[in-house]
C-alpha cells in the first residue's frame, strides 16, 4: 500500500469512527400508580462506571421525537437520560385543544404528577450505569414547570433546568425545602409569561433560600428551543416560535450548571 492509499485509508477510518453511534437509545415502560408510562432512555454507547442522570420533561404535545432528541443529546454530553411520560400510555398530541386538555389534566392533581416524576426518578436511579446522588432534571414548556413544582416539592435533585416553562404555582417553597440548584431560562418576549409572574417567582425564590438564575433572552418567544416552533405558531396562530441562537445559549447555560451540580 502506498503512502498516499495508507492516508486516505486512515482518513477513512477516521471518519468511519467519528459517523459511528456513539450513544445508545432504549425504550422503556414503567408505571405509578396503576398508570402505564412510556419513556426512553438514552445514554453513551461507551460504558465507564456509573454517570450522573438527567430526567427530560416534555412539553404539552407530550412525550414525542422532539424529547428524544434532547436526551440523545443529553447522553452525547456523557449523562444517562430519561425521556419520561407525564400523560400515560406514551400519549402525543399535535393540536393545541388536545395538548392542553392533557397538560391541564396533569397540572390539577400535582399529588399524582409527582408519583408519575418519581417512578421516573426511581427507574432512572435503577439503572446499572447510573450514581443515584447525582440526578438532575430539565424540561420544555408545560416540563418547564414541572420540574419548578418538583424541585419545590424537595425531590432530591441536584439541580433543575426549566426552558421557556411556566412559573406559577399553587404551592410556593417553604424556606429550606428545594434541594436542587435552579435554574430558568426565559424568553423575555414570551407572552405566555407575565411580568408580574417572573417578578412573584423571583420573591419566592428568595424568600425561600433558593440557590436560582433567572436568565431572560431579548427577542426570543415561547418556544425557542424547538425547531418546530415557527411552523405550529403559523399553523395555530400562537405566539411561538424556534430562536436558533438563543437555543444554543440556553443550552450551554445548562452545560454549565451541570458541570458543577453533577460533579
């Protein structure tokens, strides 16, 4: 083989190795409650000991390809993921009407959402490769708040990351109550988030002893994480709307927290 067949050879190889999966995905069923879940788990193909863990919450179209895609991307950092179920069964959805009524259905009884959070907890924990002290959690939209309520509820996360979520609840945290670090990610022309709520969740936070980043985006709108954002605003004539940019800079700011809560 000549020198120059040799190159092309290693270069081939090369980028066979870098194109070659390097994560693995897995789907899974559990259940709380009496309720089937449906989720997916995701995590580096390469096995090194136990990792830290991060649970994905969706948004209100429910546990979709999207969610997935995120915990792919979660195990590409080195985490063992869990795309979770909040709905049963694996419901999605696509219609506005449908999503609500599911995520409306979630958000009047928090007693059976937490059972649901903590069978994924539980199930997540469970796994072989993963450190059962190092768990965080991040979610979208209607899992945006979602993972607020849990961390006020004073689950044992290390941290929660909240994207465009909703802040407002019915049971604020009792000083000394959140374990995790908090952090929320905010697009500053989301119309579905009110000054007067921002400015509520910042007092309770304080008041609460919270270790919190609110971080406000200029120009981004609900939804900006989500490619698919754009189109369904267009579709169903509401206010989102995918900021490349701004995803990316969420993004990193969750890298960074987890850097440090999950060492």
């Amino acid at each position: 083989m000549t020198r120059l067949m040799l190159s092309l050879a290693v270069i081939g190889l090369t980028l066979t190795t870098v194109a070659a999966p390097a994560l693995a995905g897995q789907e899974v069923t559990y259940s709380a409650n009496g309720t089937t879940l449906k989720g997916y788990i995701a995590r580096p193909a390469k096995a090194d000991g136990k990792r830290a863990a991060v649970l994905v919450v969706h948004e209100w179209w429910g546990n979709n390809d999207y969610l997935r895609k995120r915990a792919d991307m979660l195990a590409g950092l080195g985490y063992v993921a869990l795309a979770l179920d909040m709905y049963g069964d694996g419901k999605t959805v696509t219609h506005p009407k449908d999503a609500g009524a599911l995520a409306g259905e979630v958000r009047k009884n928090m007693d059976v959402a937490e059972k649901r959070f903590r069978a994924a907890m539980a199930l997540l924990a469970g796994q072989p490769d993963v450190d059962a002290r190092r768990l965080a959690a991040i979610g979208y939209c209607f899992g945006g708040g979602m993972v607020l309520e849990m961390a006020r509820r004073g689950l044992p996360l290390a941290a929660v990351v909240s994207f465009h979520g909703s802040l407002p609840t019915q049971t604020p945290a009792k000083p000394g109550g959140v374990k995790a670090k908090v952090l929320v990610l905010n697009g500053a022309d989301d119309s579905f988030v009110k000054p007067e709520q921002i400015e509520a969740f910042k007092k309770e936070m304080q008041a609460a002893g919270v270790d919190y980043r609110f971080v406000s985006y200029p120009g981004a709108v609900h939804g900006f994480t989500n490619p698919a954002a754009t189109e369904n605003g267009k579709k169903y004539n509401l206010p989102l709307a995918y900021n490349a940019e701004v995803d990316r800079q969420s993004w990193e700011e969750m890298r960074k927290l987890f850097g440090t809560a999950l060492k």
